[in-house]
C-alpha cells in the first residue's frame, strides 16, 4: 500500500483538487493486527484510483489535532472522508476484509453521486451573431461615456469624502487611543504609587514588629534572669540555712557529746574516789533493800547479803543478779571482782530476779533462748521495767548519797507479812513460767 506522503492540509487541498476522498487510517503502533488487510490488490488499486490516502499513527502531534475534528474511540480506525468535510464511512475497530471492501465500496458510490461532472469544452460562436453584437455594443459605447463621466466625477468626490471621513475617523481613534493611553498611563503610575507606599507601609510596619518582638523578647529575658537570680539566691538561703542547721545539730551533738562524756568522767572520778558503795537492792515485788559497802569489797558478798534477807525472810535462795542501766547480768565470774571494778560505786541499783530452783538462770531473762512470741513479749516488759527502774534508782542513790540515808529493808517482819510476800513471789514467778 502506497501512502500519502505530504502532510495532512496538502492531502486535503489534494483531494479536493482531484475531487478525490480523503482516507485516513489511525493505527496503534504498540498493536498492529490488522495490517494485513492493506496487502488486499484490489483495495489497494481501488484506494489508488479514488483516494487521497494518508496513515497517522495515535501518539502523533498530527493524529492529536486530528482527533480534536474527527472523534477515534478504537484502533485501527479508518475515515473516509468527502469533499464537503463530512465522513463518508467510518470503519473502527478490527472488523474482516471482506465488511471492510464492502464499507469502502459503499463509500465510493456516496462519494460518485456528489461528484462534479466533468465541464465540456465551449463552443465557437456563429459569426454572424457576433458581427451584430459589435454593432450594438458600438452604438451604446457614445451614448454611455458622458454617463461614465459623471459617474466617474461622482465617484471621485464620493472617494474624496469617503477618504475625509476615514481621515478623520482615523485622527478620531488616534487621539481616542492615545487618550486611552494617557490615562493607562497615568492609572499604571497611579498603582504603582499606590503599590509602592504600600509596600513602604508593609516594611514599616514589619520594622515596628521587630522591633516589638525585640522588646518582648528582652522583657521575658529580663524576667527569666530575674526568676534565676531570685531561684538561686532562695537556693543559696536555703542551703545556708541546711548548713547552719547541720552546723548548730553538730555543735548541739558534740556540746551534748562532751557533757555526757564530762559527766561519765565525773561519775568515773567519783567512783574512783569513793569510799562507799551504796547498793539498793530491788525485787520482782516492788520491795527494796538498801546496803552500803566497801568499795573494795567483792560482788559474792553483796550476793550473801542478799542471800541471807531472802532466808530471813523464808523466801527462795535462787535468783539472778542484773543492772538496768546499763543492762548487764553480772556471771559467776563477776562474784570475784570488786564494787569498785564493776563500776558500782558510789552507788547502784541491782535488780534481783528470782529462778527456778532446778535452773541455775531463768531462760526468760535471756532474749536468745526464747521460742515464742510470748516470751519475747515477756523479755520486752522485763527490759523496759528494768530500764525504767534502773533510772529511778540511779537517781534516788545519787539523792540519797548526798543527804546520807536511804530507805531500807526491814529486817525482822512479822509472819503474816513474810507469808504475803512469798506468796507474791510464787505468784510472779508462776506468771513467768507461764510466758516461759
């Protein structure tokens, strides 16, 4: 198949000059199925003989424009076009040769009865005939120039005002124009005026933001130094008011430390120097017995004193020997040292608790031996009593040292009074079993 190969306007002017359809085949360059209906002889002799016939390819500029007259909904599509612009046929999609031949014949005839017939050569005139129209026209060329003349003059003065007023209509758009163009002047010097104040109020005004956002930022500023300055000087008072406080609880401390470490040197002092031991001697029951020693003296005799009160009294001989304060229980090994040696001058108090007499100690003084919560509750009461007890004495000895008496244990009781208190004594030590 043999295309056109000039443009799409020339192909137009073409096959109107020939009096030719116009056909135009769009095609799918990414699918090209249906080409082989152009190896057709007899179409392609028949296209030869009655078309103008050019090819577009869908992605074309050409096609795009094209497209824009004449709508492609499918490929391959097929225009055949007449000589009034208007398509003869419209073959779209894939369709067989022989509707395809059958389309394109149609066309043909469409285009056949619209066709112009071909003009037939003019004929000579008879001579006659001509001779006759010489004359005539002969005679009528006299009587029409004085006509032409004044139409000629008319003409002219009619072209001499006609180029008046197109003069002067012509002076008239000029200075209309040029009016129009004074006042755009003068509207565009106008906005630009305008644009330009404007635009010196917009920088005036982010000048005076700035400087404003400037002045703010300085003011918070100010404000953050000062909240640091007032932070930091609270918290430089507030630790010189923790260091003084620690400084007045040590110096309070120490103060205490050395009165206590004063009064332990003078309290050794006095016992060092004392030539008395003053013993008071308490029991479970309340009672009291008061003794003075020597301070040389040993603890086992402060123990037969107390041994000998006790069967006196016809009371049990088997007790242990303790100090509240500090809580100590004095040993066997203790019986051999002195008063003076185990700090009991010039004056002490020796709490007596009795014991089993198949026992050599009684397991509730002993928090370590205990195996239940009642014992241990027992062994707490026993320690704040003793605690308690041991102040009390302390400073009753120290009165009683300094105004030269002290209560004492009677030695002779009645019988009724001996029986209560070992019934008291049977009593509390049963009590203590019991927590035992």
């Amino acid at each position: 198949m043999e295309w056109y190969s000039g443009d799409i306007g020339t192909g137009i002017a073409e096959s109107k000059t020939k009096q030719l359809i116009f056909l135009v085949y769009i095609f799918d360059s990414k699918n090209e199925s249906n080409t082989q209906i152009w190896t057709n002889e007899n179409l392609v002799k028949c296209c030869k003989e009655n078309c103008i016939s050019i090819k577009m390819d869908s992605e074309s500029e050409t096609c795009s424009f094209f497209k824009q007259i004449y709508p492609v909904t499918e490929y391959p599509t097929t225009y055949l076009i007449g000589l009034d612009g208007k398509p003869l046929e419209l073959i779209s999609g894939l369709v067989s040769e022989d509707e395809f031949i059958a389309k394109f014949h149609k066309a043909i005839e469409a285009h056949n009865l619209v066709r112009k017939p071909e003009s037939k050569p003019n004929q000579i005139p008879n001579t006659s005939q001509s001779e006759r129209n010489i004359s005539s026209q002969s005679t009528d060329t006299r009587s029409t120039e004085e006509e032409q003349k004044k139409s000629i003059d008319e003409k002219v003065a009619k072209a001499k005002e006609k180029l008046k007023e197109i003069q002067e209509k012509k002076r008239n758009e000029e200075e209309e124009k040029e009016k129009n163009s004074e006042m755009e002047r003068r509207k565009l010097g106008q906005e630009i005026l305008r644009a330009k104040r404007e635009k010196e109020e917009q920088e005036l005004k982010k000048i005076a933001d700035e400087k404003r956002k400037e002045k703010l930022e300085d003011e918070l500023a100010k404000k953050r130094i000062l909240e640091k300055i007032r932070q930091d000087r609270e918290e430089k008072q507030k630790r010189y008011a923790q260091e003084k406080s620690q400084a007045e609880k040590a110096t309070e401390e120490e103060r205490v430390r050395l009165e206590q470490q004063k009064a332990m040197e003078r309290q050794a002092e006095a016992a060092r120097k004392s030539n008395i031991a003053r013993i008071q001697f308490r029991f479970v029951d309340g009672s009291c017995i008061s003794k003075q020693f020597d301070p040389d003296q040993v603890l086992s005799d402060a123990q037969n004193f107390v041994i000998q009160k006790l069967v006196e009294a016809n009371e049990n001989t088997s007790f242990s020997m303790h100090t509240a304060f500090p809580k100590r229980k004095f040993s066997q090994n203790d019986m051999s040292s002195t008063l003076r040696d185990l700090n009991l001058t010039p004056s002490a108090t020796i709490l007596i608790i009795p014991v089993d007499k198949n026992s050599s100690l009684l397991p509730s003084l002993s928090p370590s031996s205990t195996t239940s919560p009642l014992t241990t509750i027992a062994t707490y009461a026993t320690d704040l009593f003793s605690l308690v007890f041991s102040i009390f004495a302390t400073m009753w000895g120290v009165v009683t040292s300094m105004i030269g008496f002290g209560p004492s244990r009677p030695e002779n009781q009645n019988n009724s009074s001996n029986n209560e208190r070992q019934n008291t004594n049977n009593v509390q030590s049963e009590s203590i079993q019991k927590y035992i």
